[in-house]
C-alpha cells in the first residue's frame, strides 16, 4: 500500500503537464473498473455484496470506486469496534465523536492515548480511504504545559 | 492516509491533508512526530526523530521546535491595543518575521496575515518583556467569547491551530463547528497545565 502513496508523491511532483496525463490515465482505468465492478456486484447478488463486505482488500478495492455498500461512518463504527476491547485493556477509551461530510473524528482518552493515535489513524484510514480525512483525538498528556511565573 | 487513500485523492486533485512521513528522509512516522522549523521560509517540516537531531545540530537553516504551550497569566494587552490591531475577529497568533511582526488570524480566505505597526508591537512586548524568536515562537491572543487570554506557543501549535481553522472556518465569524473546535483546542492547552 505505501507504495501507492511513494508513487502519487512522487507523481504530484511532476510538471503540470506530465501530472495530468498521469491523473487522466488514472481517472480512465479507474472509471473502467468501477464499471466492471459494479456489474460483478449485480451479477453477484447479496451474498457477493456481504463476502465482499467481509474482505479487508476488497472492502478497500469497492471504497476507491465509491462502490462500498456501508458508509464510511459504519465501517469507521465497526473498526473502533474492533479494538475498543484491546484499548480498554490499556486503559484507554475510544469513541467516534461524528463522520459528517466523511470527515472521521475520534477521540482516545486515557492512559496511552497519544500512543494510540497513529494505529487509529492508519485504522479508519484502513477501514474508510474514501474519508475526507481523520482526525484523532488524544485526551491524555499531549502538551507539557508550564504557568509562567 | 494510506494507500487506496492515496490514489483517490490523486485521482481527484486534493492533495493529502497531511504528511505520514518524513520530509527529510522519507521514512514512516508515528503520531507523536517531531518537527523542524525553517525561519526563513515560514515553513515546518514533519521529522523522524533521527532527522529531527541531525538536521537541528548540524549547520543547515533548519531548528528543532520544542514543543510548548505557556499560559502568560500576567500578559497585558488592553482592549485599546487590541482595537489598535485593527484585527477583524478576536482570534490571532503573532510571529516575528524577518520583514516585522506579523499577525494571523482565520478569515473566509483561509488564514490572512496583516503586519503590526512596529511601535504598537514594541510597545506591547516591552511591556510584558515579550521576546519571540523568529519562526520558532508565536504569541496566541484568544479573545472569542470570554476574558482574553495569552499563550506563548511553539509555531507546530500555530500550523495545528492554522489547520483546524482552514477545515472549520466559514465566513466572516467562523460558525458554531469553528467555535467549538476553537473551544477545545484551547481546552487542550490549558489542560493541560494541571496535568
């Protein structure tokens, strides 16, 4: 995956020109295979839907062409879900605090909080890369903040 | 951000929000990152640990920034000097640059700048025997809706500010979201001095 990102960074640093061929190229495949996979959602009816719900890479493959039958803000739900437990353990706790506009906001308060932050990120970055952006939250000792004398 | 992330912002011409990485080396970096002030380009770059002292210690134009919040409890700054500012919202951070000291405040187009008058700005920091350095420190007047406070801030607080505000500022006012985002960024701050 972080391959995508080395390579988009190293295309955006391209002259205009360049850039947008690549940018054309790309938004021409993808709108191939977003019809290709709308039909195999057609073809495959509910239980293609649900198994492909269940799949981490093809969950992210149906978010790229905006195709996922959930919401970003179930799949953001359903992921804190699956580590709440483990936080509680460590003390912390993690709530979504809104998913408007497919904006996530969560918040992680309590021991390790600031610690939790990059894995929530990579988290819901994970589970929605059709999210207007993450924004994580860490209630715990974020800044040392000293009174002035 | 990750990678399918990646590709649908370069497919739709937004650029990332913000850098997952270190812009010295490249190499991943976690939440708790470091960054590196350069002055004289008003610019801060997100840094590995490893960059962040090799870069600060050798002779380059990068600084370390340490972060750091402190609540000025004795700032004096009267509201015939703030009306003298002529800011139009009562939210700004103030730098030093190498052209005078500047004030950033949100507006409709994103964060607007305006230069202080130097003699109002001398006046001001003689008085409270403000010293900031250059890129690195900012001094942070937040005045919407209650007493005014003053913070002495590390700039990598000015780019989170900064950021929070280009996301939820609209208008001429800011809005409720602004507002309550505002709130508790300063909630942040001030917290954390009890902690």
């Amino acid at each position: 995956m972080s391959e995508f990102e080395r390579l988009v960074t190293e295309l955006e640093s391209l002259p205009e020109d360049a850039r947008e061929s690549a940018r054309a190229l790309l938004e021409e495949t993808l709108a191939l295979h977003r019809q290709g996979l709308s039909r195999l959602l057609e073809l495959g009816g509910a239980a293609l839907r649900e198994a492909a719900v269940r799949d981490a890479l093809v969950s992210a493959l149906l978010a790229l062409h905006d195709l996922h039958p959930l919401s970003v803000e179930e799949r953001a739900r359903a992921a804190l879900e699956q580590v709440r437990a483990e936080l509680l353990a460590s003390g912390a706790s993690v709530e979504l605090l809104s998913a408007t506009n497919g904006l996530l906001r969560a918040r992680v308060r309590g021991r390790g909080a600031e610690d939790a932050r990059g894995m929530l990120t990579d988290l819901l970055w994970g589970a929605a890369p059709d999210a207007a952006g993450v924004e994580i939250e860490a209630i715990g000792p974020v800044l040392q903040l000293r009174v002035n004398p | 951000m990750n990678g399918v992330a990646a590709l649908r912002r370069f497919a739709r011409e937004t650029r990332p929000r913000s850098s997952e990485r270190c812009e010295l080396c490249g190499a991943p970096l976690g939440a708790g990152h470091e960054h590196l002030a350069d002055p004289a380009e008003h610019a801060l770059k997100c840094a590995c640990a490893a960059c962040a002292v090799l870069f600060a210690d050798s002779r380059t134009r990068f600084v370390r920034v340490e972060p750091r919040a402190l609540l000025l409890e004795d700032f004096v700054l009267t509201d015939a000097q703030w009306e003298l500012l002529r800011l139009p919202v009562n939210l700004a951070f103030f730098m030093r640059t190498g052209r005078g000291v500047f004030a950033f405040y949100p507006s409709p187009a994103g964060t607007a700048d305006a230069q202080v008058p130097a003699a109002l700005w001398e006046a001001i920091a003689r008085q409270n025997d403000l010293r900031l350095r250059p890129g690195l420190e900012a001094l942070l007047v937040h005045r919407m809706g209650h007493a005014p406070e003053h913070y002495l801030v590390s700039v990598d607080h000015c780019y989170r500010l900064t950021g929070l505000l280009r996301r939820t500022w609209r208008g001429f006012s800011g809005g409720e979201e602004a507002y309550r985002r505002v709130a508790r960024f300063f909630d942040e701050l001030r917290g954390d001095a009890h902690a």
